[in-house]
C-alpha cells in the first residue's frame, strides 16, 4: 500500500516533473503535489518542480512562478516524482529521476508500465491528478492545492464529459469544490475561453478539415507555414482534435501539426470502435483507447495513409 509520508520520509531533496508540454493534468498534478509537500515537509526539505514554461491560463495556481527548469538542478534529488507520463517524456528532466535515489511514477495511462522504483499506474483513473488526490491526506488539503488538483481533473475529463469519468471522479470533484474556489470560473478560464489567436487558427483547421474512409474518419494539419503565419505555438492548438471528433458520423479524428520539416505531432480522438491508444503505440507515441497522439515522420498523405490502415483494421474488426 503506498503511503506518501513513507516514500518521502527522510529525504533532504524533493523533485517532481511531467511531460514536455504540459497540459492541464500535467500542470494541475505537478503543482498540487509541490503545493502539498510545501506545506507538510519540513523546512530541512527541499520541494522543487521542473516543467516546461505552463500556458498561461494557469496562472492563477498558487506558487506557479516558483517553476524551474531542469537545467537549475545540478544534482538529482532523493526522491523525484514522474506525473502523468513515463520517464522518456520527461525531456530534461528525465537526468534527474534517472539519477535520483527513489524514484516514484504517478500515472494513468494505460501505455506506461511503469518506470519508477515505485509505481502508480491506474488506467481507470479519469487523469493524474485524481490519482494524486488519493494519495494526499484529506485533511491537508487547502484551498490552493484543491484548485490545482480541480484544473487537473476538469482538463482530462472534458469537465467531466469524457468516458473516463466515474462516479468516483464525481466525488472527488465534489470534495474539491467544497474548499470555497470559483470553480465555475475556473471552468471558463481554463478551459473554455480561447484567445483570438487561438479561435483564428482552430477555425482554420476545421474549414480545412478533410473526410476520409466514407466519413468515418476526419482529419485536419496545420504547417509551419500557417503556424508562422498566425504566430501560434502548440498550446494554441489544444481542443482541435476533440472538436473534430464532434463531427457527425466521425469514427476517429485526427489533428496533427509540424513540428519540423516533414515531423508532425498527431493528435488522436475516437469512438468505442478504435483504440488510438493502440494506434499510437505502434507509432511510438501512447495514450488511452479514445484519446492519443504520437510523433510521425514523412509527408501530411504518408502520415494519413498510414494511420488510415490501422484505424480501417480496427473499424472492419468492430
């Protein structure tokens, strides 16, 4: 049974990171985590947190300033925490936990095995961020660290659409809200509202959007060109995907953009009948069953055509 104040117990130095590019899970688990452990260890322990540069719609998290980057470590900690990801997706920060004398991996997607001296991997868990309230004495909770875990919860759940949400998702988000933050405002500012910037470039993806296998599937790709054009980075493009799969009769949608010449993150959402996060694997990349991405080499049709193989497989089996 894991208990926090035993893995942690005795450590002089504390690290915890998640994924390069982080989204709202990522950031919400990560700052949760650092917040608690700020507020319960003692001031002979040192807590810090590595992340790339958080969008700036988050914020308001309490102490998101004190975020460093990897290269301000010059010596792994005692104890370090992987959130929401497997070791290879930490980028700098992956020096660190490999050499850091416990390592601890928090995640919920079903293609992490687990990478740590001590694993918590629960695909059934609707995001990270609920894992790690599980983890987290009740009664420490504050207001701060509620609002944190709520972003992430509300970001990986669609707020609380998505097939990943159970009636223990529910409760948690309830205890949550119980500590007294706007939560509804944290809804729209996080997640809803878009800058004008963002709203230009997903109109532009979806009027360029492109049917495929007799409509079953729906992709979208925005280049380097376009990404110039409207001076947009890739966490302006976040929600594209999901509003492709919106589409009626769309099986599975795709959404990728360039990330160099002819290297395109994609982005996958699917029904029941395809498994992305297989997909993905098998690119390299990983995910759950109806939300997953991957990194591809080749041209926009190379990639298409061999994505479109898998997901027709999955389709005609179904």
């Amino acid at each position: 049974m894991f208990q926090l104040s035993e893995e942690i117990k005795g450590a002089g130095s504390i690290g915890i990171s998640g994924h390069i590019r982080p989204d709202g899970d990522c950031v919400g688990s990560c700052m949760a985590l650092y917040l608690y452990l700020k507020k319960c260890t003692g001031p002979e322990t040192e807590v810090s947190v590595y992340l790339e540069q958080p969008a700036d719609i988050f914020a308001q998290i309490a102490d998101i300033s004190e975020i460093k980057q990897p290269d301000a470590a010059t010596m792994p900690p005692d104890v370090f925490f992987a959130l929401d990801c497997e070791s290879s997706r930490l980028g700098k920060a992956e020096r660190l936990f490999d050499g850091a004398g416990r390592r601890i991996n928090i995640d919920h997607h079903i293609s992490n095995s687990g990478c740590g001296t001590v694993n918590v991997i629960d695909p059934t868990a609707s995001s990270t961020s609920e894992l790690v309230y599980r983890l987290l004495d009740k009664d420490r909770i504050d207001t701060e660290i509620a609002k944190a875990l709520y972003i992430g919860i509300i970001h990986d759940t669609g707020v609380f659409q998505y097939s990943n949400t159970s009636p223990e998702t529910l409760r948690i988000a309830a205890d949550l809200v119980s500590h007294g933050f706007d939560f509804s405002g944290l809804i729209q500012e996080t997640f809803y509202e878009k800058t004008y910037v963002q709203n230009q470039i997903m109109g532009r993806a979806l009027l360029e959007s492109i049917l495929f296998l007799h409509g079953r599937g729906i992709v979208s790709v925005v280049d380097r060109k376009v990404m110039d054009f409207y001076n947009a980075a890739p966490q302006d493009l976040d929600g594209i995907a999901s509003l492709l799969k919106n589409t009626r009769g769309v099986e599975c949608a795709i959404f990728m953009y360039e990330t160099d010449a002819m290297v395109y993150k994609v982005s996958m959402r699917s029904s029941d009948r395809v498994d992305v996060a297989q997909i993905a694997s098998y690119f390299g990349g990983g995910g759950h069953k109806k939300a997953a991405g991957c990194t591809m080499t080749g041209t926009f049709h190379d990639v298409v055509n061999n994505l479109s193989l898998h997901i027709e497989r999955q389709l005609e089996e179904a």
